[in-house]
C-alpha cells in the first residue's frame, strides 16, 4: 500500500514533493520521510489520508479501502504512537 499510494509523493529521492513539502517544513527537526517518523499515531495517518493536508488531496474510499487504510496507517505507526 505504502509503495503504491504514498512512495510517490513521500518516499526517497529527488522529484518527490511530499518529502521536499516535509524538509521544508521540519528543517530537520523531524524527519521528512513518513517511514522515519515515531510520532505520527494511526488516527493521524488516517485523518491526513481521508482529508488530505497542504496540498496533499484526500483519498476517497474506492481509492484505499477502510481496511487498506487501517493497515497502511499501522504500518506507517509501527514504530510510533
């Protein structure tokens, strides 16, 4: 889910605009790829998904189902909250 929905705008690398969004922001503070965080809970994840932030548009739920939802975003929080 990860690779399909979310490397493309966050993942490593050049030309990705969520991650270049995230050091932007962060300065270093916090780090600019998803993968790297500890303080994102799976309730964040799935508000930021079903609504979208910034420039990042939600995601319908014909696009990433409630239950793709909820694994991506216990993925992404596996290490965090």
């Amino acid at each position: 889910m990860f690779q399909r929905w979310c490397e493309p705008c966050h993942g490593e690398g050049p030309d990705k605009p969520g991650t270049m969004a995230l050091q932007e922001k962060y300065k270093g503070s916090l780090p600019a790829l998803l993968e790297r965080r500890t303080d994102l809970s799976v309730e964040v994840i799935k508000h930021f998904v079903r609504h979208g932030v910034s420039v990042m548009a939600p995601f319908r739920k014909t696009e990433i189902s409630d239950q793709e939802l909820e694994a991506l975003a216990r993925f992404l929080a596996r290490t965090g909250h």
